[in-house]
C-alpha cells in the first residue's frame, strides 16, 4: 500500500513540475550576426504532451505554429518545419532554458526565460538625438497611382526660407524612414547631416512598412519608382522648397529606382547612387554569393556548387513569363535536382515549396531579369556614383564601371564615379565587407562618405 502511495505522490509531483514550469510564455534574445530578434515561446499543455507557438515581434509575427514539440526528462524539442527551424534546450533548476536554436543549417545559442527580456542597446555614437538644430515634421503623402498614402520626415535647415532637397530611396526589403538595420540608422544619420548642411531631406516608410500604406510583398522596383514620383510631388506643393533643385538619393536598390524616376520626371535635378547596381540583377546576386560565401570560409568547391545551381535557377527565372510559371518551373527542377539536405521534421514537399517561395516573387523575378544600363543610358541630369572598395553585396569595380559606360553611352557627360577605400555596403569604415559585420561596428555612416556626398550636391545646387 505504501508503495502505491509513493507512486501516487511522485505523479502528483512531476503534473505539478510540468505545469508550473514549462507552461506559459518564455521569452529568449536570439543574437544572430548582424541583427538581434525577440523569440516569444506559448506553451500550452495537451493530453498528449504540449503544443506551442512562436511569436517574433521584432518581424510582426505571431501564433506561427511549432508542428512537433516535447518535453522529457527537462529537455524541451520544437521544431518549426516550413520555416526549417529546430530548438532543443534544457530546463535548469533556475527555470532558464538552455539551449540552441537551429535554422537552415545554421546553430546559435538561444536561452528561454519567464522573465520578459531585453535586446544590448547598440552604441551608435553618430546617431542625433532630439532636440534637432533644424525643423523636422512627420508628414503624409499620396500615391496616387497606387492609391496609397506614405509617412515620412522632412527635415528643413530652418523653418522659413527656400532649401534645396532630396528624397532618400531605400534599399531592398521592408524598410522604414530611417533605412533601420543591424541596429543602425543611416537614413536617420544621413538626413540629419544634409540637414545641417542647408539641404532639405524628405525620407519616408516604405509601402506597408511602419506608418505607410500599401503592400510591399506584391511590390517591384517598377512600383517604388511611383513612391518616389509622389514623394517629388509632394516636395513640389512646399513652399521652403526650390523645385527646381529637387534631387534624388538611392542607396543600393534605391540605386536603381533614382535613375528609374530620372528618365521619367523632368523635375529631377541630380541624383546619388549609393552601392548602386549596373549590372543585371542575376548576375550581380552571383557575385554577391560567391564574395560573401569566401568571406564566409566556405571551400571552392562548395562555393562552385552553389554558383552552378544559382545558374540554373536564374536562367529558369529569366526565361518565365509569370510568377505562375516561374513556381512551376522551379518546382519541377528543385525536385529532379536536390542540392541541401532537407531539415528534420519537414516534408519533401514543404521543402520544396519553402525554396521556390525565396524565388518566386514579383520583386525577386523582376531583379533577376532586371539590367539597369539601358535606363542609366537615358539619364540626362548630373549623377554621382559611390561604392565603398570592401563592398561584397555590390562588388564595387563591376557596378561602378557599368554605371559610367552606360551612362557616358548615353551622352551624359557629368558623371562622377568614385570608390570610396575600406567602405563595406552601407558605407561603414570596415575590416571585411562581411555583413555579419554590420551590426558590430559603432560608425553607421563613414564620415568621407557623407561629406562627398554633401560637397558633390552643393554643387550641383549653387
């Protein structure tokens, strides 16, 4: 009887540890070069076992799904198939998780609380800090093409008077007003030297993002352009503002939308292309795998491998007429040709299906296909290109040189190419290029750089 008892109790004990410990909310900072997100873990007890979700506030996301999930002898397993994700971590007397989290092949360190947790605040020394020395005021215009209102800032050197101006065009991907990334700020850094300088600045959200209507996943280059077009037409109805010394600043993908809106707006007066691209997009993004993959530490022979089975994709890409096409196309190649190990707990279908989604967006199969020069040919006003020398995602001698030939081709004799020494890809002073990088060094923007680019368009306004 007393052994019966004994067991009794030692269930009554582990129901009372499992429910007090491992359900509910925890919370985890996971650190990943160049970034850090917050992990949100819902643990939910079943008659199975548990369930789970996963929440990343940092990405707007919340209740993904974690398809399979335990919790034996204190260790806790989740796995997250579509998204490739596994994690597997220990529970500690001290209720921290301890743990690791693993996503396409890649392993970091990820510890789970009860405790709510907090991100290191980065130093970023260069980043202004209110109150300004200038007006700033948070703004609304309208694209009416799109049929889309967009927010942004427009700093002016002071209230009243007539400045010349620039609009700052983002790179790719989903970016606020202030180019946010790697915790640092450029557009931020950027607008508030120009500012100082006598030059209005006009940045915005991009559409969806923030404060900014519209949806950015059905977007492409071609649909940012009238971004910016409603963003000149709304510097056109201020009064502080010289229209006729109305100018455009595209960093990276940014660098191909200003020469877009150049050729079709009388009203722009200069633009700066800051690591921006004048080679085919399918091309480039070879360039940009193989520099980043070496520096990297990955072999020849991996790095060939990659770059033969990139090939075939984007000549799969180049060749698709439709995003209908291109996922069939794709679809049936990734299947006839497997070149990564498939994650545990995924199926051969969800893999594929998760490969082909990377490819197969409007954005993504209109910069494969895309070759700026023939646009860079029909631009007409003063242009001033600059890439940082240790730049691995816009390699800077093929893009810059690309940029001058085609533009020169074209008959614009005032054309200023310059390649700015141990600058990476967002023109911070930098040992490798390496984005993982980034996030690591304090300087957000190289102070060369900016003055460049402030000397270049003063002159271009006097």
């Amino acid at each position: 009887m007393k052994k019966l008892v004994f067991t009794i109790l030692a269930g009554l004990i582990s129901l009372t540890f499992f429910g007090q410990e491992i359900t509910g909310q925890w919370n985890g900072i996971l650190k990943v070069p160049g970034a850090q997100l917050k992990l949100v873990f819902n643990i939910e007890k079943t008659a199975n076992g548990i369930s789970a979700t996963m929440d990343s506030p940092d990405q707007g996301a919340k209740g993904i799904p974690v398809s399979n999930s335990s919790f034996e002898n204190s260790v806790l397993k989740m796995a997250i198939s579509q998204a490739q994700i596994e994690y597997e971590g220990t529970l500690g007397k001290d209720n921290i998780i301890v743990g690791n989290f693993k996503q396409g092949g890649q392993n970091f360190p990820l510890n789970l609380s009860k405790e709510k947790t907090e991100k290191e605040i980065p130093i970023r020394p260069q980043e202004p800090k209110k109150p300004y020395s200038y007006h700033s005021e948070d703004i609304i215009f309208e694209n009416k093409k799109a049929g889309i209102t967009l927010a942004g800032t427009l700093t002016l050197p002071k209230q009243d008077g007539i400045f010349p101006a620039v609009i700052l065009i983002s790179g790719s991907g989903p970016q606020n007003r202030d180019e946010e990334l790697m915790g640092h700020k450029p557009f931020l850094v950027l607008s508030d030297y120009l500012t100082k300088n006598g030059i209005a600045v006009l940045r915005y959200d991009d559409r969806g993002v923030a404060a900014s209507k519209g949806n950015f996943k059905t977007a492409t280059s071609v649909d940012f352009a009238t971004d910016v077009e409603a963003g000149i037409a709304y510097l056109k109805t201020r009064k502080e503002i010289n229209k006729s010394k109305i100018g455009l600043i595209g960093h990276s993908e940014g660098g191909i939308i200003a020469p877009m809106v150049a050729t079709q707006s009388k009203d722009v007066a200069f633009i700066v292309l800051l690591a921006g691209t004048g080679i085919q997009g399918d091309q480039l993004l070879l360039l940009q795998q193989h520099l980043i993959g070496k520096a990297s530490g990955m072999s020849d022979e991996a790095l060939q491998k990659v770059k033969s089975n990139n090939t075939k994709i984007f000549d799969i890409a180049n060749k698709s007429t439709s995003i209908e096409q291109l996922q069939t196309d794709l679809t049936n190649y990734i299947k006839q040709n497997p070149s990564t190990e498939k994650p545990a707990g995924m199926t051969e279908e969800e893999f594929v299906k998760l490969q082909v989604q990377q490819i197969a967006t409007p954005w993504m199969h209109y910069f494969i296909k895309y070759n700026p020069a023939p646009t860079l040919e029909k631009v007409k006003c003063p242009v001033l290109a600059l890439n940082g020398e240790k730049d691995l995602q816009v390699p800077p001698k093929e893009n810059l040189g690309a940029i001058k030939a085609a533009l020169l081709k074209g008959g614009n004799k005032n054309v200023t190419a310059i390649e700015l020494p141990d600058l990476n890809h967002l023109f911070q002073e930098c040992k490798t290029g390496s984005p993982q990088e980034y996030a690591t060094i304090e300087q957000t923007f190289s102070p060369t750089a900016l003055t460049e680019i402030t000397k270049w368009i003063k002159t271009q306004t006097n």
